[in-house]
C-alpha cells in the first residue's frame, strides 16, 4: 500500500475511532509508526497497563499520538497527545486506510489472459496477465486475480475475493466471498492417500473429493491445501492460515481459527472453531480439537484435545503441566549432577 501525505488532527481521528482525548485537540499526526521505531507527529498504539513504562516511552520519544487502553490519570505529558480507547491495536489497524491508499486493481482483463468461453465473470472483475481460467469456473463480482494464476474446471470464486500471483486452484473447488489467497498457494492438489499393493507396491487411492473455502478466509503464500479423498476439506468462515502451511484431505477446520506458518495438519483431522495453532505445529491424523484450544508453537498433537486452555509439548499437554515437568526435569538434572559429584 503507498502511504498518502495526509496532515490530520487529534480531534479528527478521535471522531474516526472515539475515545477520550488527553491533549490538544489540534495536536498534528502526519502518518503511522511504532513504539519500537516512533516517528514524530506519527499514530503508535501502546499495548500494555503500565502508567511508568508509558511515562518512559514518553519521555525518550518524539511527540507522538499515542492510542491507550487505561485513563493516563498519572501520565506528565508535555509533547505526545494521548487517546483512550477500548482496543488499542484495532483502533490503530482502522487508521491504517486513512494514511494508505488501497493498492486493489481497477477492474481489468488482460488480453495475456486465458479464458475459456464457458466460464462465468461476475462484475468489475480484475483478472491480470497470463491468468488461466479452464472450462465452468464462475466468478462473484469484484473478484481479483493477479498474473499466472490457473483456474481449473468447475471452480467457484465467490464476490471480491483476491487470488495472487501463481496461485492453483484445482478442479471443483469452491473459495467463498471476501477471501483472499496469497502468491503460489495450491488449493486442491491430490491428497495423500496410499494402499500397500502387492503387485504395484503402493496403490494410489483416488482423490475425488473437492477443498471448500467458506467466507471471509485469508490463506498465507505457499500454502497447500488437499482435496478430500470423498467429499470436501473445509476451511470455516473467518480463519487465517499463514504462510507455508500443509492441510491434509478431508480435514475439517472451524471458524475463526489461526494457523500460523508451517503448521501441518494430517488427513481427517478436525479442528474445531476457535483454535489457535502456534507456528510449526503437528496434526496427527484423525485427531479432534476442541472449540478454544491453544497449541504453542513446535509442539506435536498426536491424542485429542478435548478441554479448551493451552498446550504445549510433544505429546502436547497442558501448557501448566508442561511448564511444571520442565521444572522437574531440570531440578532431576542438577541432583543427578549433584550426585555423581559425590
């Protein structure tokens, strides 16, 4: 996004987001910045409770205008502005449009395009350069597609929905409305089933089942996610998978979920809503997680989890036993140790 010149008041952004002003009405904020790299007369959003470490912040920084979740009541304030409100990164994040220009596409086909006479586009549809579109895919108004992407037959994209450079969607897929999927992503390869043979060796199970994307799903680069073998894998309505992610066939993944970089999830699991999944975590297949589930990141989930809370381990458990048989370990060490010593 190209951040625009925009000159705007504290008062100004207090009608944008609400909250309560502490400091000059006509305090001037000229863009965005952070607590780490704070730039004068820049919006930052201070995450924590603390009036001194708050008091700190002020006192080594440029004059700033700093979203806050408490009443600075004890706060001395000589430069910076200061806005109270509920949700201080939300607030932030809902800045972000009024100091940067959308870099969505105007509605365009490439002539570079493929597309076959049979596929359906909806309204102000942007489709980029070498994009392949194959035989019945049908497209939701305002739909997006960057350059070298290939849509196989019978895909769905529902209304203003992006799809990135290189990605693949596979046949009979279906991607919901206002989803977005990063550059090189593969939805819908073969999943990956094998049957011990014994005059081929291995034998393929057939894969002819479909990936079902539900609404409002952002999905990360370079991610990949399997056909059912029989019916659909399911992405719920609202879930964010980041980049560099495995989903096996068949699995089933709820609403509003997170699955950070490098999860792999095995066939058949299902992953119930809410679940958060740390980076690099493992799925064993067939496995149930339950609503409300936390699983830190690098920890290996090969049982059920049934009682919500957080996990770490391999075997995952209960991150406050894990943390206590840590502690055990290391006081074992340092008496075995102690012992040989002797």
């Amino acid at each position: 996004m190209k951040a625009r010149s925009v000159t705007i008041t504290a008062q100004e952004i207090q009608k944008l987001v609400g909250g309560t002003l502490h400091g000059p009405e006509k305090f001037i904020v000229r863009g965005l910045s952070t607590l780490e790299a704070p730039q004068a007369e820049t919006v930052v959003f201070f995450r924590g409770s603390s009036e001194k470490k708050l008091q700190e912040i002020i006192a080594q920084s440029p004059p700033l205008f700093i979203l806050v979740g408490f009443a600075p009541e004890n706060v001395t304030n000589n430069s910076s502005c200061l806005l109270r409100v509920d949700n201080p990164q939300e607030s932030f994040i809902r800045l972000v449009e009024t100091f940067y220009e959308s870099d969505q596409p105007l509605p365009h086909v490439s002539p570079s395009a493929i597309i076959h006479p049979s596929v359906k586009l909806g309204n102000d549809v942007y489709i980029g350069s070498h994009v392949i579109l194959d035989a019945d895919v049908t497209l939701g108004d305002g739909v997006k597609i960057h350059g070298a992407t290939h849509l196989y037959r019978g895909v769905t994209v529902g209304a203003n929905s992006v799809l990135y450079s290189g990605v693949r969607v596979r046949e009979d897929c279906v991607i919901g409305s206002n989803c977005t999927v990063h550059a090189n992503s593969v939805i819908g390869a073969d999943g990956f089933g094998y049957l011990p043979s014994r005059s081929t060796g291995l034998l393929k199970v057939p894969q002819v089942g479909f990936v079902l994307i539900e609404d409002d799903v952002e999905i990360g680069a370079l991610t990949s996610i399997d056909r059912g073998t029989v019916g659909p894998t399911v992405v719920g309505r609202g879930t964010k998978i980041d980049n560099q992610v495995q989903i096996g066939h068949n699995v089933q993944i709820g609403k509003y979920c997170i699955i950070c970089a490098q999860v792999g999830i095995a066939g058949s699991a299902v992953i119930s809503d809410g679940v958060v999944l740390g980076g690099g975590v493992g799925v064993a297949d067939h496995i149930h997680i339950a609503r409300g589930v936390r699983v830190g990141g690098h920890s290996g989930v090969v049982s059920n989890l049934h009682i919500p809370g957080d996990y770490l381990g391999m075997p995952a458990i209960k991150a406050s036993l894990y943390k206590r048989t840590q502690v055990y370990l290391k006081k074992l060490r340092e008496t075995r140790s102690r012992s040989k010593s002797i």
